[in-house]
C-alpha cells in the first residue's frame, strides 16, 4: 500500500502499486497510473495524467475539492486523453474532473486541411457547428462519433490572442457503478479576441450510473472588441473585431444497467449538456448531442437539447471521423 502525506510532491513517468493508494492533500503527476487496489484521494489533491492512463482495479474515489486534469490536450500533433478505467468511481461533491480548453488550439481540429478548420474569428466545431464571425464565413467541419467519441473539440478560427482552444477527452469505463456528484467538464474556451474552441467529449461506459453532479461539454463564446476608435471627441468606436461562438461537443453514456438519480431518462438533460456558446449577436453554436444506450441494447437514445429561451442557434451535423 501507498500511502501520502499532506503536501507530498510525487512525479514520474509511470507508477504502479499492487495494493491500495491513498493520497492526503498531494499533488501527483504521473505518465500512466495504474494501482492494483483501491485509490482514494483526500483534501486537494490533484492527481495530472501526462500519458492517457489511470487504471484503477478497485474503486476510485476523487475526494471533495479533488482534481483530476492532463496538462495539455495536443502536444507535438498527438492528440492526449484521459482514460480512466476503474471497478467502481466516486466522484464526490466538489471533486473535478477538468478538461476545459484541452482539445485542438486555434486554428486546428481533426482533419489537417485549413479548409476543415473554423475560418477568422469562427467558432470550433464538434457536434454542433461553431457560428461564423466577422472576418470569415467559413465555418468548421464538424466530427467523431455520437455513440462513443473520442475526438478532442475544434479549436476556434484565428483572431488576435488566439486562445480559442476546443474541450478536452475524457473517457470512463467501469466494470461496476459510477457515481457523479462532483462535475466532469470538457468545456471550449471563451474568447473576444478569436472564436470561441468547441465542447469536447465525455464516453462513460459503467453498469450504473447514479448521483446529481454535473457533466458538461459547451462550446465557448465569442465576443465583440473594438479595433478601431474615432481620434476625435467622442472617441467612441467604428470598427469591431467580433468573434463566434463554439459548437457543443459529444456525451456517451452507454452499457448501463441502472440510471439513477439525476441521471434517469427524464433528468439526465440537466445534469449531462453539451451546448453551443453565443457571439456578440446572440446567435449561438449549434448544440452538442447526449447519447444514452442500455446493456443489452442495439441502439440508444440521440438526444439533442439546448436552453428553451435560446432560438437562434446554429445546425448540429453529424459525420464521424475516421475509426
């Protein structure tokens, strides 16, 4: 067993433990982790997978105010995920699964070709389509699969600072049950200066899943900043730089056995959403999809869901990427 101390410091490439881990107010960053019994964190203790894997063979239990992250979502072209594999997962209250701006930067998505990408100012694309801005009308392709995706969310079109960067991946599969009281974010980021990135994916495959916590993957917004102003009295300003909106990205829940919670049928809009973000005229991103599918089961649920007051949105096009 292995056991941490408030304020531990622990990094490496890889680590594996035969038995229980239990890490007290630590900061872990590790390659792949994988522990042969239980890991239970405690205090805020963050745990970052710098190459894909926690392989948890008992229970892993994020504890209150706990985070679990990578550090980054591409690096040198090679996309990078979080993929948690686990007997059982406690996400408990407060606890933090983030993911937010760890997809494709600005500019970029999954295929290599400019033409694909979100044009100057564009929102990034996923499920739902980014919204154009004002310096181009070309708008990004969207991409992966609905049922179980795995592609991080298109980074937002090119603009002055250029921090547009799309959601993160994050994938569960649990041989028994998951509880989410916490939240699991994959969120775009927001940006006045260059289109908002799109939502990334959430894939949960457990035999159930209970608990009122949060999952989210929207798109990040786009703004609207001045660049160029009268020289004369009353300064006031002539010219916008004005930015889109991302698109949402993807949630798959599948294999279940038993919803429970905010997480039954009728619920589960409001605690799993992927939506579009607004630009400066309030026409959001085309909102991301909620995928629900049973053991046993062929086919599931597509469930496609933003907020009522929200009219005008752009369209959700679905077109998986390569297997």
């Amino acid at each position: 067993d292995l056991k941490t101390g408030p304020g531990a410091v622990v990094n490496g490439e890889n680590l594996e433990a035969t038995g229980d881990v239990v890490l007290n107010t630590a900061t872990v960053t590790m390659g792949q982790l994988k522990v042969g019994g239980n890991l239970t964190t405690s205090g805020k203790t963050k745990i970052s997978i710098t190459d894909d894997v926690l392989n948890v063979k008992g229970t892993f239990t994020l504890g209150k105010t706990g985070l679990l992250t990578i550090p980054t979502g591409v690096k040198d072209g090679k996309v990078k995920r979080l993929l948690v594999t686990a007997g059982a997962v406690v996400i408990q209250p407060t606890a933090l699964v983030d993911l937010n701006y760890r997809g494709y930067p600005t500019g970029k998505t999954l295929y290599p070709e400019p033409k694909y990408a979100a044009g100057s100012r564009a929102g990034g694309s996923h499920a739902g389509r980014g919204v154009t801005g004002s310096s181009s009308s070309q708008f990004g392709t969207t991409f992966d699969d609905p049922t179980w995706p795995m592609w991080p969310g298109g980074g937002g079109g090119y603009g002055t600072n250029n921090n547009g960067y799309g959601g993160g991946v994050a994938q569960f599969t649990v041989t028994g049950n998951m509880a989410v009281q916490g939240t699991i974010r994959v969120n775009g980021q927001s940006n006045a200066y260059s289109g908002g990135g799109a939502g990334g994916p959430i894939a949960i495959k457990a035999n159930g899943l209970s608990g009122f916590g949060s999952l989210q993957a929207h798109g990040g917004s786009g703004g609207s900043v001045c660049s160029k102003y009268k020289k004369v009295f009353p300064y006031n300003c002539i010219a916008y730089h004005r930015c889109g909106g991302g698109g949402g990205g993807m949630i798959a829940i599948v294999d279940t056995s038993a919803m429970a919670d905010g997480f039954v049928h009728a619920e589960v809009h409001k605690h799993a959403q992927a939506y579009g973000a607004k630009r400066w005229d309030g026409w959001r991103g085309g909102h991301g999809t909620i995928y629900l599918r049973q053991a046993g089961k062929k086919y599931g649920d597509l469930l496609v869901r933003g907020s009522p007051t929200v009219k005008a949105v752009w369209p959700t096009v679905l077109q998986r990427g390569p297997e």
